[in-house]
C-alpha cells in the first residue's frame, strides 16, 4: 500500500480544514496556487506548508482566497457582452422578470457589468432584470458588495468600462477608486454558494459560469455541469468562458446562440 506523498498531505489539510474541494480541480491548477501560497510563506516544503495550514487558520484564509478569487473584469470578452445584449433585449420583451445568475462572480463585476448592460440599453427594461452574484469566498462577496475597485498597474476600469455609452452614469469616479452607483447596485444581490457543495439553485433565465470548468478535474466536470443545467429555466441561456464548451453527451439539449462567444440556449 503505498503512502501519501507530501503534496497529497495538503490536499488532505485542505479538504480537513478549509471550505473547498480540491478533489474536485485538477492537479495543475492546485499546485500553482499552493506553490505561489509556499513562495508567500517562505516554506521550502510540501510537508512544511501542511504544518502551516495545520497551525495557522490566516494562512488557511489566504489559501482559500488564492484557490477561489479568479482573474475577473468588467465586460471581460466584450464581444460576448454584444451577444448577452441581444438575450437580455429579448427576455426582457417576453418575461415580467428576468432573473441572472453569475456564478462565481468573485469580486462582483461580471454581475455589476450584467446589470450596468441592462441600464445602458434602451431596448432592454432593467426594470425586469435581477442580477444574483454568488461566490464561495466571503472575502470576495464583502468586496463585490461594496462595489468599489481601484485602477492599478495591471487594472484598468476605465478601459474596462468603455463598453457602455457613458460610464460616469453607472460610477462615480475618484481619481483611481470607481464606486458601482446605487441605481446599478440595487439591481444586483450577493450570496455565498458553492457550486460543488450547494448544488442547484432555482431556475434562472440566464446563467453565467465562466472559466470556473477549466479548472476543474475531468472526473467531475460533468456533476457540476448538471448542477448549472438544473439551475436553468426550460428556455434559459448558458454562457461559458471562451475556452469551454458544453459537454459532449449534452450538446443535444443546447442550441447555440454564438457557439464562437460560448452563449448557449437550453432547448
């Protein structure tokens, strides 16, 4: 029977002691956010890091933090923003609500951008739009719901925002701090939810889980795909990131909207 290598022993230390399961990523992505928590620290070891996460619950809060807080932007990808566009034209003629959910929305600006779209468009009633953010880190919904981010060297708002026809409509801007305003923040609520733990949510209209699949291992890509699928309406929309696709044996149950922009309609 052979023994557990000292990497495993982390996984082990978290899966014990944090809330997240690793079991559930691939190995790639878990050790290159271990080994940047390890350089942090200074720790030479696998087996010198699982002392640490043993002892040290801040240093299980800023793991946690690097394992669920992923690269986000607003209006990341914004030729899918002009697909989402269209849907939200759309459903908002045909339904008296229209809900969204961004799932994970880490810092909240994939949400604050979906209800920012809808206060731009004319065509679109943000009278009818609700907006749900969810992530599993509490750190990252505390920050989503102030709505207040910083331009620095490798974040540009400013740029990030030139989507919208007058951006000073939806923030209010001090020199490098943008504050989302309240006339987009009251479109938008945020709650902890785990994708892997939590499981379904009542059905959305539109459900967006971008670049989350990626990261997740093979075995179990297909578990949490179900999990979104039962969390959309029988006509509801789906949008992945730019790298992922629907998985093979469900592609009959998605018509593409803009297979290219990853938008999918459950038929």
């Amino acid at each position: 029977m052979s023994s557990e290598t000292p990497f495993e022993g982390v996984l082990r230390q978290i899966d014990d002691t944090v809330p997240f399961e690793p079991g559930y990523y691939n190995e790639s992505y878990l050790d290159r956010r271990i080994t940047a928590r390890m350089r942090r620290r200074d720790t030479e070891s696998h087996a010198e890091y699982e002392r640490l996460l043993r002892d040290d619950e801040e240093e299980r809060q800023a793991l946690m933090d690097a394992l669920t807080i992923n690269v986000t932007e607003f209006f990341r990808n914004p030729e899918m923003w002009d697909v989402l566009r269209g849907v939200l034209r759309e459903k908002t003629e045909e339904k008296r609500r229209v809900r969204v959910w961004s799932a994970p929305s880490a810092d909240g600006r994939e949400a604050y951008s979906v209800a920012m779209l809808a206060c731009d468009d004319p065509e679109i009633d943000e009278s009818r739009v609700e907006v749900l953010g969810s992530d599993i880190s509490e750190e990252a919904l505390d920050n989503a719901r102030t709505g207040e981010y910083h331009t620095t060297r490798t974040t540009d708002i400013a740029a990030e925002l030139e989507p919208l026809s007058d951006p000073d409509r939806y923030v209010e801007r001090d020199g490098d701090t943008f504050r989302v305003r309240s006339a987009v923040r009251r479109l938008v609520d945020f709650e902890t939810h785990d994708l892997i733990r939590d499981g379904a949510r009542d059905p959305f209209d539109v459900v967006l889980c971008r670049n989350l699949l990626i990261y997740i291992d093979v075995d179990h890509k297909g578990s949490l795909f179900g999990t979104l699928e039962a969390s959309l309406s029988d006509d509801g929309v789906l949008v992945l990131g730019m790298t992922e696709s629907v998985p093979p044996d469900r592609t009959e149950r998605y018509e593409p909207i803009d297979k290219r922009r990853r938008v999918f309609e459950r038929v």
